[in-house]
C-alpha cells in the first residue's frame, strides 16, 4: 500500500489522498486510520477492498488545532497488516 505523498496540508479544513492497494491473493484488504488529533474525522472511499485505489479524505473542525501531526493508515488482510504514516498540517476551516 502507498499514498500520494508523505506531506499534506489542509486548505479549507480538508485535505485528500490516494492510497493504492494490493492484495497480492491474500483476500480483501481492510483499512483504517489511527492518529487522528482532536477535531479531525477522516472518511475512506471504501474500507476493505481487494486491490485498487482508496480515497482518503482528512476534516477538521473549527476546534481543531493548527498543528502538524503523524496519521497511519493501516491494511489489514487477515494476518497480514501493513501501514504507511505521513504528516498532515492540520489547518481549521476559516469561519
């Protein structure tokens, strides 16, 4: 599993990613996201596929922090699991 890039910066309160998922024959791939600060809710175009893209897509509210922060991303297909962690400035939506 990869996304887009290592960095991101919310504009407007949002940000989104791509992941790209394999399962190399293992079955279907469940996902989720761990790390998320205070504020900040995070949705997946689909949470357990075999392989393909996943969109992933960070928001903040306007009681999050501005701050920079390490989310993971975690794949998990049976006993396997993976994970890829980037950095998201978290910026709150201006009111």
């Amino acid at each position: 599993m990869n996304v887009d890039s290592g960095n991101y910066t919310m504009s407007g309160g949002k940000v989104v990613s791509t992941a790209r998922v394999k399962s190399f024959g293992y079955g279907a791939v469940t996902l989720k996201v761990t790390g998320l600060p205070s504020g900040v809710s995070a949705s997946l175009s689909s949470a357990s596929l075999v392989s393909g893209p996943a969109t992933l897509t960070l928001t903040a509210t306007n009681a999050a922090v501005n701050q920079t922060v390490p989310i993971t991303l975690w794949a998990v297909s049976g006993s396997r699991v993976h994970s890829v962690t980037f950095s998201v400035h978290v910026v709150p939506p201006t009111a």
